[in-house]
C-alpha cells in the first residue's frame, strides 16, 4: 500500500476535516490536522523536480542553486507541518488532562460525601440506640439530633 493512502485511511476521520481559505470562498479539505499534508508535500516536490513547466535542469558539475532553494523551502514547509501537529498534539493533552482533572474532583466530592453520609449514619444509630429516661427524651440528646438534622439538610 502507498504511504498517502495508507496514511488517510489510518487518520482518524472524526480529527480528518480542516477548511482552508481560497481566494474566492471556503473549501473543505480532508487534509489531517493531525498528519503531515502529505499530498500538498508531494505536490510541491513533484513541480520542483520535474523537468519541464519552467524548471532549468541542473548540469552536472555546476552549482545547484534551485535545487538549495528547494531543499530551504522543503524545509520551511515540513517545519510548519511539524509545529502544526505538536500543537495538535498539545491540544489534545490539554484536553485529557482537564478530562482527568473532572474526574479526580469528582470522585474526591464523591468520597466526602459518603463519609459524611456514613458519620451522619453512625451518629443517628448511636442516638436512637440509646433508651429514653421515664419516656422522655433528654436535652443533651435533642440537641444532638438538632445538630444531625442541620447536617444532613446542609
């Protein structure tokens, strides 16, 4: 298989869409965001290196002028790709850790919760373990159920 095919049909399509600003309206390419262009990259070898369409060939012995200006450019280009996907990457990191962030949170609300739940529990088992004196029930203890009530209604 071919590295550009084998390269969109492993891209995950969901990250695959990208628009791109022509000169008269906005087109939407399936270029990745997330993988080097490859085909625009291709593209401009192949025009650069081709013989034909205005390109001089170099002659052999002589200084290659073009063919440094090409590989500048290359460069320039695959540089860009690069800085492109880390900031892809980076985003996405960006995105998990304030996924697991929620999470951590979360659970750590949760966890209060139920030990504040298990306490409240705990501490109304005590009270109503506890007999009344003559049928009435003390101060001390209504106090406390007072207390318990305002908790759990907090």
């Amino acid at each position: 298989m071919k590295y550009g095919a084998a390269l969109r049909q492993n891209s995950i399509p969901a990250w695959a869409h990208r628009e791109i600003l022509s000169s008269n309206s906005i087109s939407t390419s399936l270029t990745s965001q997330t993988n080097v262009d490859y085909d625009d990259v291709k593209h401009y070898i192949k025009e650069n290196t081709t013989a034909g369409n205005g390109n001089s060939i170099s002659i052999p012995g002589a200084g290659d002028v073009r063919g440094k200006e090409l590989e500048d450019n290359l460069y320039g280009i695959l540089q860009q790709q690069h800085q492109r996907i880390t900031l892809f990457v980076r985003s996405k990191t960006g995105e998990i850790e304030r996924r697991l962030g929620e999470c951590s949170s979360s659970t750590q609300s949760r966890s209060r919760q139920l030990t504040t739940t298990d306490h409240l529990r705990k501490q109304t088992t005590l009270l109503s373990s506890k007999p009344a004196v003559n049928g009435r029930i003390p101060a001390k203890r209504l106090e406390k159920y007072g207390r318990l009530e305002a908790d759990i209604l907090k």
